[in-house]
C-alpha cells in the first residue's frame, strides 16, 4: 500500500489540518481492519479507496478519526449523512481563526446529524464547548451516544432539539448563552430528486459509469439534504432570523455551496444591519466551496467579547 509523501501534500487544505497528506492507507487498515477489502488499484496502479461505496466512505471516516484523532468508538445508522473528515475539519479550522485570541469557546452547530462530526473535530483539535442542535430527535441521541462513548469528548457537548423546522435559532439560542461562533452545513437540495440527481451525478465521476440504482455515497436522510428552496432559502432564512441574536452570537457562520447563491446573501446582510462580513474560500479535492460569516457587532463590541 502506498505511503505518505511529502509531494502529495493537499496545498488547498487549511495548514492545521490533519488530512493534507495523501492517506495513509496501511496506518489506516491497522486502525480499522474491515478498510481493506474496499481497497483497490486505480488506473495508475496505486491503492485507493473505493469512494463510490457508501461502506468504504464511512469505514474510511472511522479509520481517519481513530488514527488522527483519537476517537475509538464512532457507529450510526448507515441511512445517515457520513461526512468527509477533511473538509469538515477545514471548516473548523478556518472559523478557528475569526475567534483566535478568546478563550473558553463555545460553538453552536445547526444540524449535527447523527455523525457529530463538528464537536468531535471542535473538542478534540480547540477543546471548544458545543451546542449542538437537530430537528431529528434520533440522530441527536446518535449523536449523544458518541459523545459518551469517547472520553476526550464527555461533557463538552449540548444537545438541543428543534422541534419546528421553520426555525434555525428560535427555541435554541437562550437570552443568557453567550456563543463565540455558529457554524452550518446547511441542506443544499431543494427537493428528493434533485438530491438524487446530485447522489447520480457524484458517483458517475467517480466510478466513470452510469446507473439508474444509486445509493448516496455519503448517505444522507432527507432532512439532512433537502429543504424547501435549497440552500439559498435555507440560509435566507438564517440570516433573517441570525438578527434576534445578534448579542447572543459573536460569528454566525454557514457552508455556501453554491457559489452564484452570494450575493443575494450579501445584500440581504447589508439589508439586516451586518457590521462585518466575510467570505472565505475553501478548496477540498475537486470541490470548491466556502464560508460567509457575518456579526451585527461594531469592533467595539467585538472587542468586549475578546476581553470576556
């Protein structure tokens, strides 16, 4: 199998992160034996990991976790969305940068599925405190369980549900909490087809076939990938509602997929009185992506919480 090496560094990934490296696939079949049968050889004769499986993917995520960080006990239902660890560990790693300097973080995450991918990759690499919400109860209680089980990760997180999908922070934020940065991968999909669209397109270019029977590559329930309007509407809706809690939340912050969605979201910032918004690029694999991330506090305010 095929080592690590200096040139195959992913120059696109935040500095911090611990997959810029090309994986190292015999440290990982150690760390999850089960890995190696979805192992093959490309066209180039190289071992790599068969990504249009959605088993491989999520043996491989558990491989990555165990290894890089830690994290010995991580199991979910396998209709659930399973993420890919590097850029969502870019994530972190840039909104880390926007709240460096302030001690004692708590992060709030909108929809943290029953993977809980963002406070393990939040505790484990900042020791941030988490808020975690979810309109699924269950994936909540998936997502409880793994903090338990780990115990790096015991205490640090809050789960809270939301039980009215039409709201994102209403019933979540509390007047007394006091949160250095939100943070969302929001559902980009408007309706069921096009996320099976999207699932058929993703696995054609990896596997270079077609096939009328597609299964998610990265799972992913219904509420986990679509909502009414997309993202476009899904983050509107953020943004309209992030101005009731503009003293409660330091950094709001959202995934942007689509690039042309924009902006309507800066205009619609500047509509609802943001002080600073910023927009900051991410690069993983083939796919371009980035963060906005707004606050309706002047650089005074910003600064009384760096002194908090």
């Amino acid at each position: 199998m095929e080592e690590k090496g200096k040139s195959n560094i992913k120059t696109n990934l935040h500095p911090n992160n611990k997959n810029r490296e090309q994986y190292d696939l015999t440290e990982l079949v150690k760390e999850v034996p089960e890995l190696k049968k979805h192992i093959q050889a490309n066209k180039q004769g190289e071992d790599t990991i068969r990504f249009s499986e959605p088993e491989a993917v999520k043996l491989l995520n558990k491989a990555i976790l165990g290894s890089c960080y830690g994290i010995k006990n991580w199991d979910f239902p396998d209709t659930n969305l399973c993420p890919p660890i590097p850029g969502r560990a870019d994530y972190i790693h840039h909104v880390a940068d926007l709240i460096k300097g302030k001690k004692n973080i708590t992060c709030l995450d909108i929809g943290v599925g029953a993977n809980c991918i963002y406070p393990i990759l939040g505790i484990t690499e900042y020791n941030w405190n988490f808020i975690a919400t979810d309109v699924n109860k269950e994936a909540l209680s998936h997502a409880d369980k793994i903090i338990k089980a780990n115990p790096t990760l015991k205490g640090k997180a809050e789960f809270r549900l939301q039980e009215d999908k039409n709201n994102i922070f209403k019933n979540i934020i509390k007047p007394a909490d006091k949160i250095h940065i939100s943070i969302c991968n929001p559902p980009f999909h408007a309706t069921d087809k096009d996320a099976l669209k999207g699932s058929t397109r993703k696995v054609r270019n990896l596997t270079g076939k077609r096939s009328e029977k597609i299964k998610l590559n990265f799972s992913g329930m219904t509420n986990e990938l679509v909502y009414e309007g997309g993202e476009k509407q899904f983050i509107q809706n953020m943004i309209i509602e992030s101005v009731n809690y503009a003293e409660n939340c330091l950094w709001f912050t959202t995934l942007v997929s689509n690039e042309r969605n924009l902006n309507r979201f800066y205009s619609s910032l500047e509509k609802y009185g943001a002080k600073d918004v910023k927009t900051i690029h991410m690069g993983t694999g083939n796919k371009i992506s980035r963060i906005i991330a707004w606050t309706f506090l002047t650089k005074e305010e910003q600064r009384v919480w760096k002194r908090n």
